[in-house]
C-alpha cells in the first residue's frame, strides 16, 4: 500500500511538472500555465479558462459580475477548457452538425481564452476578442469552429475568445426588480479585464479589435453603441448581426412579462419585491430556469428573451443612440452571408421545409402562407414582395429562394445595411461585403447554399489545417479572408496583397463579394427589397 500511495504521489508530481513546465501567462489576479501548439512550423501559447469576473453565483447570481478577487499569486491550469455558460437545449435540427455539441455547463462560466504567438518577450501583438453568437441563448467560447490557433499562427495576431451569461441567467429582466442584460455586462467586464491585462498579455491597451457573429455581432454594434465600451476596443467586425435586427432588443414591458410568466410558472408568486423574488429563485437550478424560458410562447423569428433598452448600457434604442451621434466612430467591417435565411427558415418552419424535402416547396398555397407569416402577416406586404422577389428569383427552385432572401432580408442583411448607412452617415468608416462562397467542408446540406455562420470556420482559418476537407482554392480563400481580417485589426484598414477594400459610401455602397477565389466590387447589396421592408418598418413602428 505504501510502495502504490508514494507511486500515486510521484505521478501527480509529474503531471504538476508537466503543466508547470508550459508557458505562462501572469496576470492581475493569476498566473496561468497554459500548452504549446504547433502550426505549420510556428508556435502558439494556448492558455484556457482565464477568470475575468467573479463566478456569477450565491449573491452574484442574478447581478453584475466583478473583477476577480483571487491574488496575482492563484495558480490555474491553463490546459483545460472551460465549461460553456447555461443555455437553452440546442434548437439545431437532426442533420445539421454543431462545431461541437454543448455538454459540460456550468453558472460558473465567465472565463476567456487565449492564443499567442510564441515571440520574442517585448514585440507587441495586435489583440482580437470574439465575442460568440447564439442567439443570446446558446454557443460558447470554445467551439472547435473558434480554436484560434490557426489565426494567431499564420496572421501573427492575439486572439481572445470570450464567455458570458446567456439565456434566463443572463437576460431575465422585470422592471424595477431585476436589471437584466447580464450577459452584455459581462462582456464589458471581460473586455475592462482584457485592457487591464493587455501588456500582460503581449499587446497594447485599448489597441484591440472586436469581432462577432450573429449575437455576437450585434453586441460588438451594441458596444460601438455603449458610453462605457467607447475606450475598450479601437476597430470592430460584425459579422451577419446587426443592432438594429428585429431579434436583437426587446421591450422592457415584454420582457418583464415573459421573465414573470416564466417565474410563476416555476411557483413564484407575485405580486413581487426584490427579497420575495430573489428569495424564490435562487433554490432553483440553471436546468429549471432555462426549461421554463424554453416554455415561452413567441413569434416565428423571434427570441424568447433578448437585452432590453436599459438605459444604463443602453442610453437609448439603438438606432437613436446612432443617429444622434452618440457612438464610437472607427473602421468597422460589416457583412452577410448569401443564403443568411435559410437556417432561420427551416427551424421556423419545420414541417414546411423538413430537411427529409431537401429544401422542395411543391405546394403553391404552402408556399404563399409561408411568405404572408414572413410579411407580419400583411397582405399588402406579402404581396409586394412576392412581386419583387419573383423578379429577382427565376430559378426552377425559387420557391425556397425566395423563403431564404426573405428571411435572410428581415433578420440580417436589411438591418445590417442600415445600420452600415447610418453609421457611414454619422462618419464613420464601413466596408461591407457579401460572403457567397460554400466550401466543400461546410457541414450543412448542400441545398443551403452559404447559410449563417458559414464564414466562421473561414475566419479562424479552420480551413486551413490539415486535416481539413478543404481544396485549394478553399484555402486560397481562407487566407484572403483571414489576411483581410486581421490587417483591419493592424492598421485600420482591410486589404490583401496590396489590394484594398473600398469604402461604403451613401451615394454608391459598394460593397465586397467574396466568393469563386477571389473578391470584386459590387453597388447597392439588396437594394430594393430593403426599400420595401424600410417603408413597412417606417409605416409599422
């Protein structure tokens, strides 16, 4: 028994030794030891789970996170991947395969990740922060889709990957009892946790570029948008997610509404005070919270529970906040994917276009009901753009054509070309593109075309590694976007091999479509159909 308790003692202090011979990463309230990737011949530092906030549990469960209390001296390992944030069950369909699965969550969940560049001590980096969509209610900070060493290798930059509350823990609100928004102050605080540990970290202070997709897309506009984040970050990337999408904001009365049906449903009786509803749900798991969110009847294209007009974040609603001339004015890279409705479409209408019917819609009727829910439900609309949209889709298959730029138009591109308008309007500096390139290791069916979030695994280079499906010109692509990416981030102004990326004007709107290998210019991305969702939107507020 001695002779296999002191064998037991040698293998632990191996491991420590292992784990402690790695780099490390000193911080304002940790040292973190972390492991070595090797891409393509360069090294990169990889450190997991680095705390940013005090663990959002006991009397910081339903508040704001603070700075992490543990001293300089706190030992982590570095070496593991955190849990993800507690979420909604993943709503994607049997068929389409998720980067990675979310299994292990936890409430103690705000941690970010790093990847560096092995370099010389003293050579400072440019640092990128992703912010991860989801719909607010799903994702994580380390799906495969964004492991960042690729990024850091090949295009010499500091990628940081950020975690934050999500679904009931972090967006229930009730009015004048519970504050909401949760999930977008953590990602202030990370983003304060970041500046503050910047030259710790191998960069600058406020020289970092935020970038995010769907959600988080429209939070990196939120933060272009937030008084408090304007000196945090210096350039942004929002990719297909705007702060100005129907999906993005939700009125205070709703959401007090929906966060109080929620908690009666689970027992707590109103009417309520802060103690009587605090005291009521703290016994109550993550796991009951997000099955009663999940209850909660809402529209096809809409959220259960989103961030709401706060007025502390939030001083107003986005579009106002814009054009009164309250946001951070930079360079700013906006886009969308080609077929950004398709997804959208085939969770909203799951029978319609069940994915056993490949996308075929034979049914006229069905198809018209399909296009009058789209429409609000508004005949004079339907109409319109079922004459608009017949002009534009002429294919033998543009019934499901027409679903997907319909959708795609409401949710993603008509929000993200307006707030692209506005804010070149207010002087700031857009360049805009249209993704419209599937690779052959896209994992949705082919039918889809080049559906949201296409372009994720293109940015963080996943394309490029080795055991990737990928082609040639695939990879000639990732590189084109990753190179674009990035020399946004170095010197404020996207370009590849000496070729730049022209500005979004009003009077042009140009635009980048990228795709085939290659990129060329195009003029007014969705011009028309845009002009009839505007005139809804104006007449319909």
């Amino acid at each position: 028994m001695i002779r296999i308790a002191r064998l037991l003692l040698l293998l632990g202090s191996l491991v420590l030794l292992a784990v402690a011979q790695g780099p490390q990463l000193q911080t304002t309230n940790s040292i973190v030891t972390g492991a070595e990737h090797d891409v393509n011949g360069k090294k990169v530092e990889v450190f997991y789970g680095v705390p940013y906030a005090k663990p959002p549990i006991g009397m910081y469960r339903f508040g704001l996170a603070g700075m992490p209390s543990t001293k300089p001296s706190h030992q982590i390992d570095g070496t593991v991947k955190p849990p993800a944030c507690w979420q909604l069950n993943s709503t994607d369909l049997d068929g389409l395969r998720e980067p990675i699965p979310v299994t292990e969550m936890s409430e103690d969940c705000l941690y970010l990740n790093i990847w560096r560049p092995k370099t010389t001590p003293g050579i400072k980096k440019k640092i990128m922060v992703w912010i991860h969509g989801g719909g607010f209610m799903t994702g994580s900070a380390v799906l495969d889709a964004y492991e960042g060493s690729e990024l850091a290798a090949r295009e010499d930059v500091i990628l940081i990957t950020i975690a934050y509350r999500l679904a009931a823990l972090g967006f229930m609100y009730v009015d004048g009892l519970m504050q909401g928004n949760f999930g977008l102050f953590d990602q202030f605080i990370a983003l304060t946790w970041i500046n503050m540990n910047a030259g710790n970290i191998g960069g600058t202070k406020g020289d970092i570029t935020i970038f995010g997709q769907g959600a988080g897309a429209a939070s990196v506009g939120f933060h272009l948008l937030f008084q408090t984040s304007k000196s945090l970050f210096s350039t942004a990337i929002m990719q297909s997610g705007s702060p100005f999408a129907p999906w993005a904001t939700m009125g205070k009365t709703k959401a007090t509404a929906r966060t109080t049906q929620m908690v009666e449903s689970l027992g707590c009786k109103g009417p309520f005070d802060v103690m009587k509803l605090y005291n009521c749900l703290r016994p109550l798991s993550a796991q009951e919270l997000n099955d009663a969110l999940a209850q909660i009847k809402h529209d096809r294209f809409e959220l259960p529970i989103a961030p709401i007009i706060d007025r502390f974040l939030f001083r107003n609603d986005p579009r106002d906040t814009l054009k009164n001339g309250a946001a951070k004015l930079t360079s700013v890279i906006i886009g969308v994917n080609k077929n950004e409705g398709i997804l959208a479409g085939v969770s909203g209408f799951k029978e319609e276009l069940a994915l056993e019917k490949k996308g075929k819609l034979s049914k006229k009727k069905e198809f018209r009901t399909m296009i009058l829910s789209i429409a609000h439900n508004d005949t004079t609309l339907q109409t319109k753009l079922m004459k608009q949209y017949h002009r534009e889709h002429v294919m033998k298959n543009r019934r499901l054509e027409i679903v997907d730029a319909s959708i795609g138009d409401l949710l993603y591109k008509c929000p993200m070309l307006d707030f692209a308008r506005e804010y070149t309007k207010q002087g700031g500096k857009v360049y805009m593109y249209s993704f419209e390139e599937r690779f052959k290791s896209n994992p949705s069916p082919e039918w889809m075309g080049v559906p949201h979030g296409s372009e994720v695994e293109v940015a963080f280079g996943a394309t490029m590694k080795d055991n990737s499906a990928s082609s040639s010109d695939d990879k000639a692509s990732t590189q084109m976007l990753m190179a674009l990416w990035t020399s946004l981030a170095k010197t404020g102004k996207p370009s590849f091999l000496g070729i730049g990326w022209p500005l979004f004007t009003l009077q042009d709107e140009e635009y980048l479509e990228i795709g085939g290998g290659g990129m060329s210019t195009e003029n007014h991305l969705r011009q028309k159909t845009c002009a009839l969702w505007h005139a809804f939107e104006e007449s319909n507020p």
